[in-house]
C-alpha cells in the first residue's frame, strides 16, 4: 500500500506542474497578443478617445463652475471701502430703499417671546456669512461702512436732543456692529467731524412769573 501511495503522489506533482506551464504559456500569449493590439490601434481612435475625454473633463469643470454660487445675498467676505458707502448713501437706489427714514426705523428685532431680551445677539456674521435670518440694519446691507468718515451714516445713530449714540435697544443693531458705531463716534468727535451744538433757546419768564402791579403811592 505505500508503494501504490508514493506512485500517486508523483503522479499529481507531475500534473500539476504541467497544469502550471500551460497556464503560464496562455498568459504570456494573452499579454503579447494585447500588446500587439494596442500597438496596431488606430491613430484617429486614439485621437477620438483622446478627445472624448477632454470633452468629458471640460463638462464636469462646467458643472461645477455652475454649482459655485455667482452672486451670494449671505456672503460677506467682500470688503466694501468707504467712498463706495458715501456715494451709496447719496444714491437713488438708498432713497428708494429707505424712503429717507433712518436705516434702522423699520427695522424690527426677531426673539422669543413678547418680551425682546435686554441684550441684542452678539454678532450677525460669522465665518464671512450671515448666520442669521434677520440681521441687524448693518448687517443686512453689506453697503452701509461704519466709518468715522462717514458722516451721514453715524448722524442717524445720535439722538437729536442729546446728541448721545443711541441705545441697541432702539436701532437693532448687534452688539458687535454697536461697539464699532461707539468707536466711529469718537473718532469723528476727536477729530472734529461730528459735533452737536445744543440749541440756543429764549424763554418768555413772563409765563413764569407774573407781573407785579405798581402799587406804590406817593
């Protein structure tokens, strides 16, 4: 009985090599034959494969030049000087847009409850863009510069009567958008182009005080 296993076990390495050289053999003339293929293509399939894959290439770069938004409302990472804000607020397109109102009279806050809370959020953009569904009167008008420069814009911001900046509270503007307007104040009262004068008032004392008779005798 091992006699007949060892005859058995020779006879299957033996095939088994001869399955591996067969098998080696197709490959190789599989690979020359591909080879050879590729060699004898054509030039203009080549040529249309060629431009079959730029075309491809330029309507993927289409598409995605078309996702790419052209004119964003939220996008704020554009900076706007402030000559461009002078002009703008001396423009139709301003006076058809406030109707010669303050830029933050019809401005009305967005909070919980009927009771607004006593601080206003702390900032309408965030990461270049507005993060908020009803930004404050700056915020929502990217054309409107705090500037000590720009005068007309801070007037709107004084109280006529006491020539102080008035409360957040009152105008809606964020807490970051109102401590900038605190330092444009300053800086144009510092240099002199932004002054209040309190107006110079009569008074009639006769309404006050009333007359005194001439009672004296002689």
């Amino acid at each position: 009985m091992s006699v007949l296993r060892l005859i058995g076990s020779e006879i299957i390495s033996i095939y088994r090599q001869s399955l591996l050289t067969i098998g080696a053999g197709q490959t190789r003339a599989l690979s020359s034959t591909a080879l050879q293929r590729r060699a004898t293509k054509p030039e203009n399939e080549q040529s249309e494969a060629v431009t079959a894959e730029e075309e491809t290439a330029q309507e993927d770069g289409d598409t995605t030049a078309s996702k790419e938004p052209i004119d964003d409302p939220k996008d704020r990472t554009r900076l706007i000087p402030v000559e461009t804000s002078i002009r703008y607020l001396a423009s139709e397109a301003y006076q058809q847009t406030y109707q010669g109102a303050p830029v933050w009279k019809q401005y009305r806050r967005n909070h919980k409850g009927p009771i607004p809370p006593n601080l206003t959020r702390k900032t309408c953009i965030r990461k270049g863009r507005i993060s908020t569904g009803n930004p404050c009167p700056i915020c929502r008008d990217e054309y409107l510069v705090l500037d000590h420069n720009n005068i007309d814009l801070l007037k709107q911001f004084i109280s006529p009567q006491t020539g102080e900046v008035l409360s957040y509270q009152v105008t809606g503007l964020c807490q970051k958008k109102h401590t900038q307007l605190l330092v444009a104040v300053e800086r144009a009262m510092d240099r002199g182009m932004l002054t209040f004068d309190v107006p110079f008032r009569e008074y009639d004392y006769s309404e006050y005080y009333p007359v005194k008779a001439n009672t004296s005798s002689k």
